[in-house]
C-alpha cells in the first residue's frame, strides 16, 4: 500500500501516471473525498462538465481565477486516465 492522491491504495500505476496528477487532490475532508484541482474545491467532473456543455478553457479561467490552463488540462488527463478501459478475461459462458 502507498500513499496516493493523499489516500492509501495499491499502486499498480506507472511512476510517470502520479507525477501526470500531480495538479489532482482527493482528500476525504474536502468535497467529500471527489477529485479536485489541488488547492482548491474546484472538482474534476465539474471541470470536465463545463467543458462538455460548450465552455471553453478561457471561460473556466474567468470563472475560476484561482486555476490556470495546466489545471484544466490535468482535469482532462485524469478523466481519460479513469476511462482507460481495463479488460478483464473470462471464460465464456457458452459451452
């Protein structure tokens, strides 16, 4: 176990994967434990979702003069990290 993103989990990720986050914060004392930008309580999936109803990065920037580009970019990152399909074998069940 290591300590990641400030909790405890099996780190089966790349190094190269916690460094990509280092922008990323969860902390189970702040929005309830959901991924934010670090410092703040801007949260990834609010970031993620102004984006896809048309706002641009510019317009997140105006909204949230405490973030820059790099931020909204590592919401993006983190999002695509999390959708990353992950197959998982198994046996067919028609035999």
């Amino acid at each position: 176990m290591n300590l990641v993103f400030g909790i405890l989990v099996e780190l089966d990720i790349r190094q190269k994967d916690y460094f990509m986050f280092e922008r990323i914060s969860i902390k189970p004392d702040i929005c309830h434990g959901e991924a934010c930008i670090k410092g703040t309580r801007i949260t990834v999936h609010q970031i993620v979702n102004m984006l896809a109803n048309g706002d641009t990065i510019n317009d997140l920037i105006n909204d949230f003069p405490s973030i820059d580009e790099k931020d909204i970019l590592a919401c993006l990152e983190y999002s695509a990290y999390l959708a990353e399909e992950q197959v998982t074998p198994f046996e067919s069940l028609s035999k």
